[in-house]
C-alpha cells in the first residue's frame, strides 16, 4: 500500500470513530517565518589570587696576583730584586620578594543551556541554531559578541542569546534543630546570568535582561556526627531548569514574535476543564 493510500485511510477512519487526530505534515509558513536564534554558552570571568615568594642571592669576586724576583750571586758582587702585586674585588647581592598576584581567567561554562533552548523550543516562538563554541581562553575578545558574528560563528541565525554569568553564590551549612536532636544539612547554589539578544545583521538588541537560577539539597540526620551526602546532581538540574524558565519568560516578555503567551499556551494544551473523556477507540487495518 502507498503511503498517499495509508493517509487517506487514517484520515478516513479518524473522521468515522470520532477521533481526535493530528496528521504530521510539511512545516506550516508561520513556523518557516520564526526567527531562528543562536543560543550561546555562558561566559565567566574570574579573579584569582596566587600568592609568589622570589629569593636569589647572587656573590661575584674577582682576585689577581702576581710576584717576580731575581738573584744574582758572583765572587765579587751579589744582587737581587723581587716585586708582588695583588688585587681582590668582591660583589654580593641579595634580592628578596613576596606578594600576592591577581589571574584572570575568562571562557565559556559548557553547562545550563540545554534547559535555555528547550523552554524556547517549547514556547513554539522560535527556531534554534547551533553555533561554533568559544575555544579559546584569557582573552577580552570573548565579550566581542559582533566579531564573533562577522566571523561566521552562527551562521544562519537571525538572532544570537549571548549570555555571560554575574554571579555565583554557592552554600553548604549546617544547622540544629531547636527542640530535637536532629541536624539539617544543605547545600545551595544561586546563579545569576546576563543576557542580551542582538540582530545578526544590524546588531541591534531586542531584549537584554538578568535572570537567576536556583536549587537546593536538605538532609535531616537525628544522630551527631552522621554522615550525610547531598544530591549535587538534583541541585545542578534545577538550577538548570530554573534558570531556563526565567530565561523563557523574559524572552516572551521582551521579544515575542508570535505574540502567544505561555499561560495561554498552557490553557490551551489542558483544555476545558469540564470536557468529557473521549471514548477510546482502536482500529486495526488487515
């Protein structure tokens, strides 16, 4: 059987048992017209200092010397001489230092995108682009969003989410429990990101805004001295996953093309709330 026949059929049997079908067909023009949007790691800079202790001690001499002498002895004179020179020098230096110097380091965190582009896909707004990483390190042209652009880094997108981090705050504490035994261990990480959306071709930013991603680990334990491990996996997801909501949502506020809102969209996929179940039908071809 054709595949143009099998369609025909599905359509046919959907329409008669009363289901509720989709048909997958070619992409609609509105989706082709999306714009299509690069979403970029997220830069980091950062300060560390190392601290230096320097010592070298450096001594140089220089000795001459040198001596002659003459004798002569005969029955009827004697004579004799002697001469010496000598010289010395001496140099010694010492050279010592201690302090503190500041490294900054800057590249790109290869983590808590994936979330970023999967709640913009979700918002059926946009279409999404990969682009070429940053692989290069300790250099202020990774802020250079537009020679990166000119440079062919995201080819094909209509617009580049470049994204930096501000801030990183990160808790583990311990903590009683006034009026028991027990000890709450947890552990926390905030993180705060930039972001700015510029044309690819006029450079122009549609949307700049910050926005936080959160998560958290707490553990209770009854006995002093237990050991406890907390999920650092649960806290990374869901600071990934926060942050990509609150990266969504100031999209949607800021630079919303198909002008739909996600509580619309929400409301729309649950349907009424009072709808009926539909009847649950299986048709079986032979």
């Amino acid at each position: 059987m054709y595949p143009s026949s099998l369609l025909r059929i599905l359509r046919a049997a959907c329409a008669i048992g009363g289901l509720a079908c989709i048909v997958l067909d070619a992409p609609t023009a509105g989706a082709q017209n999306l714009p299509k949007i690069a979403v970029t790691d997220l830069s980091y800079e950062e300060q560390v200092k190392e601290y230096f202790q320097y010592f070298e001690a450096r001594e140089k001499h220089d000795n001459r010397s040198s001596s002659s002498g003459q004798f002569r002895d005969s029955a009827n004179s004697s004579s004799g001489s002697a001469s010496e020179r000598s010289s010395s020098r001496g140099e010694s230096s010492v050279v010592a230092a201690s302090g503190s110097v500041t490294v900054i380091s800057r590249g790109e965190l290869r983590k808590f995108t994936a979330d970023i582009k999967g709640e913009l896909l979700k918002s059926g707004s946009y279409r999404l682009v990969q682009g070429k990483p940053w692989t290069q390190q300790n250099t202020e042209k990774l802020y250079d969003i537009i020679a990166r652009i000119k440079q062919g880094y995201y080819l094909g997108a209509d617009y580049v989410l470049f994204g930096s981090i501000n801030n990183v705050d990160f808790r583990q504490e311990t903590h009683p429990i006034q009026g028991s035994n027990a000890v709450s261990f947890s552990l926390a990480l905030e993180l705060v990101g930039e972001f700015s959306l510029i044309n690819t071709r006029t450079y122009e930013i549609k949307a700049a805004f910050s926005a936080m991603g959160e998560g958290s680990d707490t553990r209770l334990a009854n006995a002093a001295g237990t050991r406890i491990a907390l999920n650092k996996s649960k806290v990374m997801q869901e600071v990934s996953r926060s942050l990509g909501d609150a990266v969504a949502s100031e999209m949607e506020a800021q630079f919303n093309p198909a002008a739909s809102t996600r509580a619309s969209r929400a409301a729309r996929n649950a349907g009424p709330a009072n709808a009926p179940a539909q009847e649950e039908r299986t048709v079986v071809f032979k």
